[in-house]
C-alpha cells in the first residue's frame, strides 16, 4: 500500500517539476511564445535573438536551479540523520561560513590589500575562494572527527566556528570599502543567475559526484537512524559513513554555495516535506523524494522570481526560498510537538 | 560463547574492573549486577567492542573482538542499549528490517530469507500487533521490545541487554525478562542482562555476574545467593538481603 503511494507521489512530483521547468523557460523580462521556446529547444528556431536568451540565460539558470534544489535537499537529508538533529541543514557544519570567508576575504580584504586585478588571486574568482573556504572547514571537521567520538559535540563545534566566521566576516565587512561591500551583500542574497553554461560544466560534475557518494551512504544511513552506537553493533563502520557524508555534503552544499551563494532553508526544509508526504524513514525513498522536492521547489522559487521580475529587477533567490522554507519548517516543527 | 581474559575496565587512573576471567554460555540467561556506577554498562559496552578495555581481551564466539571487523562481530553478537530510538515516520517493521543490515546487500534490500526473519523476530518479540506503528508512537515497554525483535533480527548467538527493564512497569519488567529467558533456553541464545532489579534477577536468570569492586563475581544463581556476596554489596543501614526468601527487606 505504502509502494502504491510512493509511486503516485514519484510520478505526480516529476511531472510538477517537468510543467514548472518548462513554465520557466517561458517566463522572463522578454515576452517569448510557447511555440518559439519550443523552436528553440528542438533547434528549429532562426530567431538569433530567442535562441540566445532561451539557451544562454533560461536553461542554463534552470539547470542551476535542479542541480541547487537536488543538491542541497540531499545534503540537509544527511545532515539531519548524521546528527539525528530534525534542525540540521546543509550548512550546519559550517560550509556556507567558509565560503563567506573565502568571499568576504576576496571581495573585502583583497581591494583593502591592494591585490592586483587579473592576478592569479583574482583568477579564482568568486567561485573559487567560496570553495576553498568550504573545503577547508570542511577539513577542520573532519581532523576533529577523529578525535571527537560525540556526534553532538561536533555539531556544536561546526555552529561556534560559523559564529566565530560571522564574526571575522563582520569586522571585514566594517572595514571594507562601500563598493565591495555591496559586493559581498549581492553574494549573499544568493543567484541562480549567475551561473553561466561554462560554469555548469563544472558545477554539474560536483553535484553529480555529490549524489553518487549519497547513494553510496544509503544503508549507513538507514543504520544511523537508530544512532551511532546502535548502528556500531549492528555493522556499521561509524568513521567511514562520517567521512563519506561529509564529502558529499561538502560537494553538494559546498558547490552551490560557491557558485550560487548560500541558499538557505531549501535544504532544511525539503527533506521535513519528504518525510512529510512520502511517511517514511527509508533513505532508499527520502533520497530520492528530497532531490525531486528540492528541484520543484528551486524551479518554482525561480518561477515566483520571474513573474515578480519587472524590466530588470531581479528578486535575490535567497529571499524566495526563506518565504518558501520558513512556513513548512514551523508546519512540521508544530505537528510534531502536536502529536506528541 | 562470550569469553573474558583478564579484563580491566578504567577510567584513566580510576579502576572499576580488574583482571576478570570467565565465559558467558550458550542457551543460559546471565543477569549482571552491581551497584551505580560500578561499571556494568561499561563492561557491556567493552564486549560490544563499542570501547577498549584497559587491558586484557575479549573472545566472542572463539575470536578476540580486536581482530574482528564491525561487521564480523555484529554477525554474533548484538547490542540493545537504553538509547531511545526517537525517529520521525519510523516504522516498527523497519528498524526490525535495519536488524538485518549485516546479511543485506549495499543498498540494504531485503531477501525473502530476511523477511522471514523478519517476521519471526517480530513475533518471537511478540509485538505483531505493532508492525505497522512508528515508533514516535510507542511506549517505553512497547520501544524496548521493539529493540530486543531488532535485536533477533540481527540473528546473532549472543545478546548483551543494557538495563532492558528500567522505564517498564513491574508486570512488564516480569513479562520482558520471561521472554528473554525463554529465548536464551528456547532459541539457545547467549544472553547478558543488566539490571538492578535484584529479584527478577534471582528468580529468572541461570548465573548471576556481580561487580564486586573490583572485582567480577560469576557463579551459578543458588551458588550466588548462598555466597554472602549478595548480602555483603546491597546492605545498608535500611535495607538488607535475606537468602531465604530471595529479596530485599526494609530492617
């Protein structure tokens, strides 16, 4: 019976994310026809014009917005499990607090320093420095996971050296000049938009070797569900799922964050949806469920973005998944404590 | 089935165990007792190889547990601990199903052999009626049985059980520890409870392992009752033993 309903919801949700995906793609600051998108993507069109805003800026933003959706609903899925945590999210080890350093200190402190435009520094971009600073917390975590049997501990760990980010980004932010501060506050409203085709080609493969490694930690996961220790004395090796879920959060979550800027509340609040609708626990279902979730409700943040878009006003992305995000988290977090 | 060569439990410079030597059998029920903070749940946890002891080993099924990988010894041994299990839109029938998890595949996929098993281990645990519950629904008494089916499922000769009666009503402290010595006689599984319950503990189990600071007595039940251990380790100035009714009593 439960099959029958995870069917229908698989299906149902698939075609949703098909019909936004495709309203998407004819929704813009350019009015364009069904029947000219349509050209476009069967590579009938002649329009240079269409062809141009359809395939350089419309599909690939689309892509963006599946690849962002599916990445960090998996990532937070994880997350929550690892640390049995219902309030866990993608960025609860402090991934998205060091790619705000890496950008703070690429867009605050550089021109404070005086580094040259086009040096090697500058060619890593924006994109670049958020990386590096994601994989570098990344590899803090993971020397104290070693260490640090208690999972919880790490937790709290990963949230005081957000904190402590936050507050270095702050005084970076005071210092900076007005200029490049608007720069760094634009990154982190978040933008799918920004994202170009080149980019994709690496963006893509991150996500996709994100996914694989999430596959891969399916059944550890399962096991976790009943906490580390049980999971220990029923076969688990604890260390290797912790290092498998953490390169893959950081791939997934860490991805998006530096190519997109931090996106919150999509990968906090799609896995509570998945469990939700689909009223299970099973990996084997909520994987999959979250990165369809997570795809719709990025499609249709970035739809809600372009209906409300007028001439050439954009909403920063970060604004419509808060709004998206915010009321599911509480929906979820009341009915709980409700049935209890 | 579950042997113990010289082991010493410890913390840093603080001793709780030292130097114990005995085996844990095959189809007998052993009930481990001891007074708080003792080191029961500590020597559960070193033959569940979830920590080291300070020295000495632990064999389980022939192998010492340091040459077993996690998988190996979750073949022979598992481990119901006082964890609540407190999951969103869990349901009975899989957390028995993630027993299985040494058997299944990478994807975790059940066989029809796991299944069977499955079932079985949720009837032996007599909570077929909940199968289709989630466990953010259950009771204490009903959770607790729940792990012990999960327990089952993990098919494994031993069984260690951390204070499986605390939070259950005295009927079903009676009625857990019944079921568990039926399966240690009927299924002829080798399991270690412990428990501060001092008479479900005499009446219901085969031997008794008393922390004796620091010291692990082992010996059969009457042996133990007849020993003085008992009398000597829970007597104070209100309460005492007395050997011939097998309980506790206000003086």
């Amino acid at each position: 019976m439960q099959r029958r309903l995870h069917i229908t919801l698989f299906t149902l949700l698939t075609v949703l994310l098909i019909v936004a995906a495709f309203g998407d793609l004819l929704l813009g600051t350019t009015h364009i026809s069904i029947d000219e998108v349509w050209a476009v993507l069967v590579g009938e069109s002649t329009n240079a014009n269409y062809i141009k805003i359809v395939s350089d800026l419309r599909l690939p933003k689309i892509i963006v917005a599946i690849l962002s959706g599916v990445a960090l609903s998996v990532s937070g899925l994880q997350m929550q499990t690892l640390f049995r945590n219902p309030l866990a999210g993608p960025y609860v080890l402090g991934i998205n607090s060091g790619a705000s350093l890496g950008v703070a200190l690429f867009t605050l402190a550089m021109p404070m320093f005086g580094v040259a435009q086009g040096s090697l520094l500058m060619r890593l971009g924006l994109t670049g420095v958020a990386w590096i600073g994601s994989a570098a917390i990344l590899t803090l975590i993971m020397a104290l996971s070693r260490k640090i049997k208690n999972i919880n501990v790490i937790l709290i760990i990963g949230m005081m050296l957000g904190s402590a980010i936050s507050a270095i980004v702050g005084v970076l932010q005071y210092l900076g000049s007005e200029e490049s501060l608007k720069a760094f506050v634009v990154w982190t409203m978040g933008s799918l938009s920004t994202v170009t085709r080149g980019d994709i080609a690496i963006f893509a493969p991150a996500v996709v070797l994100g996914l694989v490694l999430s596959v891969v930690a399916i059944k550890p996961l399962n096991m976790l569900l009943l906490g580390e220790n049980n999971a220990r004395t029923i076969g688990l090796n604890v260390g290797r799922s912790r290092l498998i879920l953490f390169l893959s959060t950081t791939l997934l979550a860490g991805s998006v964050t530096a190519f997109c800027g931090p996106i919150g509340f999509i990968g906090l609040a799609m896995p509570h949806l998945a469990r939700l609708t689909f009223r299970t626990a099973d990996h084997r279902v909520l994987v999959p469920a979250s990165m369809l979730l997570g795809a719709l409700s990025m499609v249709l943040c970035s739809l809600v973005a372009d209906c409300v878009a007028h001439s050439s006003v954009v909403l920063p992305v970060n604004t419509i998944t808060a709004l998206l995000g915010v009321p599911i988290i509480i929906f979820v977090v009341v009915r709980n404590r409700h049935r209890q | 089935m579950i042997e113990l060569r010289n082991i010493s439990l410890g913390f840093g410079e603080r001793r709780l165990i030292t130097s114990a030597t005995t085996r844990f059998e095959c189809g007998k029920i052993t009930a481990l007792l001891g007074r708080n903070g003792t080191g029961k749940s500590t020597l559960l946890r070193t033959i569940a190889s979830l920590q080291r002891p300070l020295d000495g080993e632990v064999f389980v099924g022939g192998d010492s547990t340091a040459t077993l990988s996690s998988q190996e010894l979750s073949r022979r041994l598992s481990f119901v601990n006082t964890e609540r299990v407190d999951v969103e839109a869990l349901s009975v029938y899989e957390i028995v199903s993630i027993g299985r998890s040494p058997y299944t595949d990478w994807m975790g996929r059940l066989d029809n052999e796991d299944e069977a098993m499955v079932r079985r281990s949720i009837a032996l645990a007599g909570v077929e009626h909940l199968t289709n519950r989630y466990v953010d629904t259950l009771s204490d008494g009903e959770c607790q049985r729940v792990m012990i089916a999960r327990a089952l499922a993990q098919d494994t000769p031993a069984i260690l059980l951390d204070e499986p009666t605390s939070f259950l009503d005295l009927p079903n402290r009676y009625e857990l520890c019944r079921l568990l010595r039926e399966l240690a006689h009927n299924e002829n599984k080798c399991i270690i409870f412990s428990t501060h319950e001092l008479d479900i503990a005499l009446s219901l189990s085969d031997s008794i392992a008393l922390v004796d600071t620091p010291q692990l007595v082992h010996l059969a039940t009457d042996e133990m009752i007849h020993s003085g251990n008992i009398e000597r380790l829970f007597n104070s100035d209100f309460v005492g033993f007395d050997p011939v009714t097998r309980s506790i009593k206000l003086k």
